[in-house]
C-alpha cells in the first residue's frame, strides 16, 4: 500500500513559495526569541576569523622573514663546509641549532632542524643528526625522503643495519623519484646484506631492475642480484 503523502509534502509539491514563506518566518521568530544568542554566536564567529587574520599578518608572516634572514648566515656557511659555525654561530649570527630553537614555529625553523641533521653528520655526530632530522617536520616531499635517508646513513654509521635498513626503505618510499629512489633502495639493499637478510637485499635490487632502469643504480644491479641468489642457494 502507497505511503500517505503528508500535509507538508503534499504542500511543498503544490505551493512551494508558501513553505519558504512559512520557514523564512520560523526564522525570524527564532532570531527575535534568541536574538541575544545569535548576536553573541555571529560575534565570537567574528572575533575568531580576525584574530587569525591577526596571527598571520602580524606575527606569522613578519617571524617567518625574520627566520629566513637569521638561517641565511648558517646557509652560506653549510655552502662552503663550515659545519661548525653553520651548527653554532658565532657572535654575529646565528646557527642552525639557534635558529631552529628561536623560530621552530616558522617554515625557516624546521629547514634548520634539516640543515642541523646534514651538518652532524658531515661532523661524524650521527647520534645528533638522528635527533635533528627527527626534530625536522618535512615540507615537501623531497626533503622529507632526504631526512629520513640521513637517519638511515647515521644509523649505519653506529653500525645499527636493522635501523638502517628501515629508514632507507621509507626513504625509497617517501616520494616516487626516479633519482632518490632508486638511491636509497640500493643502500636499503647494503644494509639487508649486512644484516644476512639477502632475500631482502635481492627484492630491493630487483625493484631498481624493474621500476628504474635507467638509473646509475641499475647499471650493475644484475651482478647484485647474482650474488644474493648465490648465497640464499648455499
């Protein structure tokens, strides 16, 4: 049996200007009964949409230029392999550690983080660099892969492969590039030999030979392959 049609469908189907007038009013009479709570709601809207606007214009954006010309000082020096006063700064400008510290809300904050990591290890500190990168908050995808591909070489200077291993292979993961990629799936590769692991290494090698093969990586990959397949039939 057919559903009976209620008054108000039968009304909005019949005279739709009608039920908008009707609801148009509900409104109104919501709005004088409550107009306090409405006034109060439109104005804490009001109030929080201009204090973000606020925060931008005229805290974010003026710590942001001020981060990028106390990093640039630690950039130029990073350049010409001054590790250490990239690091630490002197009297006259800061490093990255400081910079890092003073503007961590600012994208120039975290690249400092980045920067510390790269330093440390060209320092020989991979403990450092570890908690540095793991300080960094990736801005794009790239860098992203970068870090987490230094956590992988300070790793495997504490000669930790397992470590190593693994952060070479979010590193290959982190961004689809056919330059990074196929570089730390072959350090990926090295570290699963070191750890005895070479149906690992072998899978790892066979990713470059199929998805990249045009990189340097692959060139010799084949004799790689060949010796993981060596030692897993022994």
């Amino acid at each position: 049996m057919a559903k009976k049609s209620s008054k108000q469908e039968l009304d909005l189907i019949t005279n739709p200007e009608a039920v908008a007038d009707a609801a148009i009013g509900k409104a109104e009479k919501f709005i004088q009964a409550n107009g306090k709570l409405v006034t109060t709601v439109v104005g804490i809207i009001a109030g929080f949409i201009l204090l973000v606007f606020g925060y931008v214009k005229f805290i974010q954006e003026p710590a942001e230029l001020e981060a990028q010309d106390a990093i640039a000082p630690a950039q130029m020096a990073f350049e010409r392999d001054s590790l250490r006063l990239a690091l630490h700064g002197n009297m006259s400008q800061m490093g990255f550690l400081e910079v890092a510290d003073a503007y961590s809300s600012t994208g120039s904050g975290e690249l400092a983080n980045y920067y510390a990591g790269l330093s440390f290890l060209g320092l020989g500190q991979p403990s450092d660099a570890i908690e540095a990168f793991d300080n960094y908050s990736a801005s794009n995808e790239v860098l992203g892969a970068i870090a987490l591909g230094g956590i992988g070489d300070a790793f495997a200077e504490l000669n930790q492969a397992e470590e190593a291993h693994e952060y070479y292979h979010k590193a290959a993961r982190a961004d689809d590039n056919e330059f990074l990629s196929p570089f730390f799936l072959f350090k990926a590769g090295i570290a699963a030999e070191m750890m005895g692991d070479y149906r690992e290494a072998k899978n790892h090698y066979q990713s470059i030979q199929s998805d990249y093969p045009l990189s340097t990586q692959a060139a010799n990959i084949d004799g790689l392959i060949a010796f993981c397949e060596a030692k897993l039939a022994q």
